[in-house]
C-alpha cells in the first residue's frame, strides 16, 4: 500500500469522527440561531483538517516542532474562520429579523415592506416575493371590499324598490276592499302592472344569484348571430315603437357561434331594453354583430343616443345595482328596474368565456359582447 493511500485513509478516519461529532452537533442546535449553526460549520471544518493532519502526523511520527506548527497554523485559521462565521451570521439574522418584523406587521394588516439591504440573495427573493403577495393580497382585500360595499347597496336599493310598490300595492287593495276606488278597473290593471314588475324584479334576483354562486347551467348549440339579432329586435320593436325610437340593424354577418339561445337572447334584450330607456324620442339604437379582423372573435354592439356615460361611472357601468343616476323612485321610471339588467349580461357572457364592454361613442355609448365564434363546419346553419 502506498504512502499516499495510508495518508489519505488516516485523514479520512479523523476528519469523518469530526464530521460526525459535527453533524450531531448540528441536529442539537437545528432549533437556534443561524448564526449558532455557522460557527459549528466553521468549527467542524477546521477540526475536521486538525484531525486529519494530526492523524497523519501520528501515522509518519512526525516531529513534536512540526506537529507544533501544523497545529498553531490550523488554530489561528480557526479563529478567524470562526470571526468571519459569527459576524456572517449575526447579519443575516438581523435580515432575517427584520423580514419577520415586516411579515409580522403583514399580518396584522399592514401592507408588506420588504427590509432594505437584504444581507443574502435567498432573503432579498423571499422580501421581493412577500411583497408582491402583499400587492395581490391587498388587490383581492379591495375587491373583497367593493363587492360587500356592492352587496350592501344592491340589498338597500332592492328593499327600497320593494317596499315602495308593495306600499302601493296595499293601498290600492285597501281602496278596492273599502270600495271607495273610483275606477276598480285601473286599479286592477295598475296591479297588474306592479306584480309583473316585481315578478320580473324576483326573476332578475334569481338569475343573477346564480350567476354569483356559478351554478348557471348552459346548453350551448350551434346557431347564427344573425339570427340571434333578428330574433332580438323583433323582440324589442314593440317597446322601441312606444318609446318612439328606431330600432336598426347594422352590418349584421352571418357569423356561426356556439351559445346558450336563450341566456344571451336575454343578454340581447336585456342591452336593448336599456338602450331603449336611454335614448330620447325619436333617437336610435343600431344593432351590429361583426367578426374581429384580429382575434376572430364575433363582436356584437348596441350603440343608444342616451349622450354618453360620465367617465367616473365607465367602469361601474357593470356592477350589480347600477343605474346610473342616484335616483330610486321605481315609480316614477318604471321601467328602469332594479339595476340588475347588465350585471347579468355580464354574468352571461362572461359565462360563455366571453367579455362585456362599454365606451362612449358621439351622441351615446356603445355596449359590445365579444364572444367566441364556432369553428368552422360544412353545411348552412
């Protein structure tokens, strides 16, 4: 066996004795500082090479000034690897306490600020990380917030809308049981009028809750937006004549898409009864359904001439409860309904994995649904 064989065995044995010492050592003290942790590494490093060297020396009966000199070389490199450890690690446990510091405020609701001068790449990536959950965290704490604000609005608006024709509705059945109506017929026919409204109101209610809770069912079947449209404005020309407003259609392509017919009949009515209330006598509301050069998509907009939406109330235009005036008084428009109509239209096409949008055009606004068009299949649809 060669001299470097027997070398390498003798350092072998003492450096693993200290590496195992080490290790258990390690295991102890897993529960404390880091810094704690680095000295040991530290330590067992050098008297892994101690070990080793003093070994050999053992084994080669090398003299007393030579074993003397190995082991003042390897105290003095253990001293300062020791200083050199113990300063690494109050630093990084001072990052590390600070980074708890800030995390501890992140949980009791404060936005996360990531310390500066991260003594470590790893803590510089976990600050830069906590604060871009802390960023998320608080843009899902604002929505959270505004859809209760939202809730909270629409449960006060929606009593309000109640109670006023249900006050009317008693005191009409009061004059009929009295018998001091005047004219029982128009009584009669204003309560109809009012329990068909509520009716509706109830139907809006029930559809939108289960859009909320995504349990709205489709049953999506190929057909034309053409059709579709023409169905829709044939629907709507009856109020459009009432209200004495146009009712066109313009550049409506036969565009094949796969949708629920009904769900977004009553997305297309639904835009259409409001652009109707919004236009004044003897205004317009143009229909158009036409393919997006760019992602292929069908576009479908309703163009009214209410004269625009103020820019403050663009992106509420959605939100469940908006009517766009401050105005509650179901008895003096009521028609306007309970400002359920294009939350649910939303609710709808979004449900069809498309998007609802608005933006004001000259003279009015413009409300489009994009929606995916069919693939393409042989035959006439």
């Amino acid at each position: 066996m060669s001299d470097v064989v027997v070398i390498a065995a003798y350092a072998a044995a003492g450096a693993a004795l200290v590496g195992l010492l080490g290790a258990a050592a390690l295991r102890l003290l897993r529960h404390r500082s880091v810094a704690m942790s680095l000295a040991v590494v530290v330590v067992v490093a050098v008297c892994a090479m101690l070990a080793g060297t003093l070994s050999v020396a053992w084994a080669m009966f090398l003299s007393e000034h030579d074993l003397g000199v190995v082991t003042t070389v390897c105290a003095i490199a253990a001293a300062v690897s020791l200083a050199v450890a113990l300063l690494l690690g109050r630093t990084v446990v001072a990052g590390s306490r600070a980074l708890t510091a800030a995390a501890r405020a992140f949980g009791d609701g404060d936005a996360f600020a990531a310390p500066a001068g991260a003594p470590t790449a790893e803590l510089a990536e976990l600050g830069r990380e906590l604060a871009a959950t802390s960023a998320k965290l608080e843009a899902s704490r604002e929505r959270e917030r505004a859809l209760e604000a939202s809730r909270r609005e629409l449960v006060a608006w929606i009593s309000h809308d109640l109670r006023t024709p249900l006050a009317g509705l008693r005191a009409m059945t009061e004059a009929l049981e009295d018998g001091i109506a005047e004219d029982p017929a128009r009584y009669h026919r204003q309560i109809r009028t009012e329990v068909d409204r509520l009716s509706g109101m109830v139907g809006d209610l029930f559809e939108l809750s289960r859009i909320q809770a995504g349990v709205l069912a489709l049953s999506p079947s190929r057909m034309s937006v053409y059709d579709l449209v023409g169905d829709a404005i044939a629907g709507a020309d009856p109020l459009a004549a009432e209200h004495g407003v146009r009712l066109v259609g313009e550049r409506v392509e036969r565009i094949p898409i796969e949708v629920d017919g009904r769900e977004m009949t009553r997305v297309l009515a639904n835009l259409l009864t409001n652009a109707i209330h919004r236009t004044p006598a003897d205004g317009t509301v143009a229909v158009s359904a036409l393919r997006d050069a760019t992602s292929g998509a069908v576009v479908v907009s309703v163009t009214d001439g209410c004269g625009g939406i103020p820019a403050a109330d663009l992106a509420r235009v959605f939100d469940t409860g908006w009517r766009g005036s401050g105005a509650r008084t179901p008895t003096m428009t009521p028609s306007a309904g309970a400002g359920l109509g294009l939350a649910i239209v939303r609710g709808i096409v979004e449900a069809h994995h498309g998007r609802a949008a608005v933006r004001n055009v000259p003279g009015g606004c413009r409300f489009e649904v994009v929606l995916p068009a069919a693939a393409p299949s042989p035959g006439r649809l």
